[in-house]
C-alpha cells in the first residue's frame, strides 16, 4: 500500500482538491491510503474559535463558526453543485451535520481544561476536510472509503501533544483496512480511550502518515507539498536555493532538529525504523521526482543547508562569588529548562558564565528566568536569530557571518551555529 500525504496548503480549494483527484487518480493501480490535513489555514481559524468559546465572548465565537462553516460550505457548492445532484446533497448534508456537532460543542459548558476544548473543537478541521476530499474524490471516479482516526488511532490524554498506543492502533488500523483498497483518513487528530478527540501537535498530519506507514509496513511515504521537495534552505530566507534530491535519514532528522520545518521532526523516527523511504514532492508537477529520504543515502547533491530560527533568546547565567560553573550548576540548569519545557538549541560555557540559547518563550521564559535568577546572575538578551549551517564552506560561514552582530559562534566537524542580532 501507498500512503499519500495532502497538507492544508494542498487542499486549500477547489483546484486543490481536483489536483488531488488528478494525482491519486495517475497512482490508482496500486491502494492508497491518503491522509490529509485541514484545509488551508482552517486551523488557525479553529484556535481562534477556542479561544473566544473559552472566553465566553458568545458574539465573536457565533461569527467566527459562521466563518469556517461558510467557507466550508462554499467549497462543497463550488465542487459538487454543477455536476450530479444527488452527490451535491449528500455531501452537503454531511459537512452540515458535522458543523451541527461542532456547534453543540459550543453550545455546552466547557468540560475539561483548555487542552482537552482545544482537542475537541480543532479536531473538526480534519473530519471535514477528509469527508468533503473522501466525497470528491468517489465523485470523481476515485473510489474510496473515508476513515475516522477518532476510531483508529489511539492516544494517551495528553491533549494537543498525545502520543500514540502504538500496539492498540495497529491492531484497529489494520483491520480496517481489510475492508477495502483506498481510503481517506485526518492527519493530526486521533483519540482516547474514552473516543475524546485528541490531536498530536500542531503540523502533526505528517507524523500520522508516518504512524500509518510504519504500521501497514508501506512501501513509500509520499508526502506533498506546494514547494518541489526539500531544498538546502526556506527560499523566502535564503537566495538561490536548490533542491536536495536525496536525504539520509539521519540528515534529515538533523535538519528537523535545528528548525528546518519541511518535515515534522517526528516523522522520521518511525520510517527509519521499518526502512520505508519518504517522498517530498510537488503537488503542482506530477514529473518531478522531489525529494527521496531514506536509509543511508548521501546527500545528493552534496551542498551547504541553511536554517533560521527566529524570535530565539540569549539566556547567560554566571556565578556570583566567581566560583567555576561546575556539573552540579549544569545539571540544575538543564533540570529547570528541562521542567519549564525549553529546549536548549545551542549552549556554551567558559569558566564562569554559561550561555543558552533558547525559543523565545512569553509564558515559560519568565517563570524560569526567575528561578535561576534566586541562584545566578542573568542577562538576558531577547529578538534574535540563531542560524544552523549544516556542511559548511567557506563561502557560506561568510554569507551568514554577515547577516548581523555576532553574539555567539560554534563550530564542529559538520555543523556550524551562529547567534546573531
Ligand atoms: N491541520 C493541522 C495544523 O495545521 C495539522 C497539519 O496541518 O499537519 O497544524
Ligand atoms: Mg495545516
């Protein structure tokens, strides 16, 4: 079985959704599972929802449900209504049925804390657009069977960051699948033992696809993308990028890791395991090949990669007596930034001062910062840029070294790291 992935931005409109019919329809000799995200920036839009249902702003929370239901709708009119009636009315009674269930939602007093409304309200992004591209697609002659995750994969209650019972979800996956041979399934979403909609992280619809390939033991990972494949930096960043035709595995975790966001960074864990390769290609050119990642290949053609993380923070800690920045001091350190959950992308030490750099985060950052201040002296610089070079040359360190004032540098074999302002 092929696993295909559809993104928001692929699915975004109606020449999307055709495009995606266009494309499963060229592969359609072999069974495909097709895991797709929400539509376009529906949720975003769905964050906004939750956020004026929990401040019981009633106005504001009936407009914006309006929004995404009419935008929803209008897709759905836009598809279906010139060709079979009867296809146009079903559909339509079932994204107005799903809206219903949104809206009972809404409707009823919060249960639960902000996590678990936010799991139970942005879930819907996903049910509908995998009923309205699962519709679509059988109308257009791709037959398929639309598939809940609610139902199939299975998650801990760790609501907005779940992590998947493995052994649970393969047992139901693959007896679902007995059923027939393509299928449409929601990335990102899936549920607890009590079928409470859980999610996975946002961007997680690629990790869901990777669960699945790993779990059906596929033999590809196609994920599509509206850009051709992984390049050797974020073209609105860096000029003259290039694509990269073929990925380690291990590179591309690497590049996950310092911030490239092409691929979510836990998608490649389960892929790697089972040795199933995973395809970036392009959505808009069905010739171009894009991106291979897979087990051990070098990377092809072999190029310096950039990646900027923006919006970083420079947090140095020194000793107020003087005395040496010891083990102990570190390991209390990484246990505070480890408790507030920020991750250290870059540190360095000297004598008597150690250096972290850290996302800029506006509510754990202050608490933590606090903390350390009973036991240190801080400074802590904010608004600046950490950027990763991986395989540098010359030419690059001096392309990046340029970019602003150097705040901190570190170089090893492969990698080098520059904080600037
Ligand atoms: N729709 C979700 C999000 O925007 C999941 C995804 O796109 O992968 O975060
Ligand atoms: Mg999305």
């Amino acid at each position: 079985m092929r696993i295909f992935k559809f993104g928001g931005a692929s699915v975004k409109d109606a020449a999307g959704v055709q495009r995606v019919s266009s494309i499963v329809k060229h592969f359609s000799k072999d069974d495909i599972l097709i895991v797709v995200s929400a539509m376009g920036k529906t949720t975003n839009a769905l964050e906004l929802l939750v956020q004026y249902f929990l401040d019981k702003n009633e106005e504001a929370c009936r407009k914006q449900f309006s929004l995404i239901r009419d935008q929803h709708l209008d897709l759905v009119e836009l598809l279906f209504k010139s060709s079979k009636a009867d296809d146009y009315r079903a559909i339509k009674a079932e994204v107005e049925e799903q809206f219903q269930h949104l809206e009972s939602i809404l409707e009823t007093p919060a249960v639960g804390g902000f996590n678990r409304v936010y799991d139970q309200i942005v879930s819907f992004g996903e049910i509908i657009s995998t009923k309205i591209i699962s519709a679509y697609l059988n109308h257009d002659g791709f037959e398929n069977q639309w598939l809940d995750a609610r139902r199939l994969i299975r998650t801990d209650q760790n609501y907005r960051a779940a992590r998947v019972d493995w052994n649970y979800s393969s047992r139901l996956v693959e007896e679902a699948i007995q059923t027939g041979r393509s299928f449409v399934i929601q990335g990102f979403i899936a549920s607890d033992d009590h079928y409470n909609a859980t999610t996975l992280g946002r961007e997680g619809s690629d990790y869901t696809a990777s669960v699945l390939a790993y779990i059906l033991k596929a033999k590809e990972l196609s994920i599509w993308k509206d850009v051709p494949g992984v390049l050797n930096g974020d073209p609105k960043v860096f000029e003259d990028t290039q694509l990269l035709q073929k990925i380690s595995f291990r590179e591309a975790i690497e590049l996950a890791f310092y911030g490239a966001s092409v691929i979510h960074p836990k998608t490649i864990q389960p892929l790697q395991e089972r040795g199933i390769p995973l395809r970036v290609r392009s959505f808009a050119d069905l010739k171009e090949e894009g991106t291979l990642i897979s087990e051990g290949v070098a990377l092809e053609p072999f190029m310096p990669c950039f990646i900027r993380k923006e919006n970083q923070q420079l947090i140095t800690i020194s000793t107020r007596d003087l005395a040496f920045i010891a083990e102990d001091h570190l390991s209390m350190i990484y246990k505070l930034f480890h408790r507030y959950g920020l991750r250290v992308n870059l540190s360095q030490h000297s004598a008597t001062r150690s250096a972290f750099c850290v996302n800029n985060d506006p509510i754990a950052g202050p608490p933590l910062i606090e903390e350390l201040k009973q036991n240190f002296d801080l400074s802590v610089d904010g608004q600046l840029e950490l950027y990763t070079v991986r395989h540098y040359n010359d030419a690059a360190l001096a392309e990046i070294r340029k970019r602003g004032h150097i705040l901190l540098e570190q170089l090893s074999a492969d990698t080098y790291q520059i904080v600037i302002r």
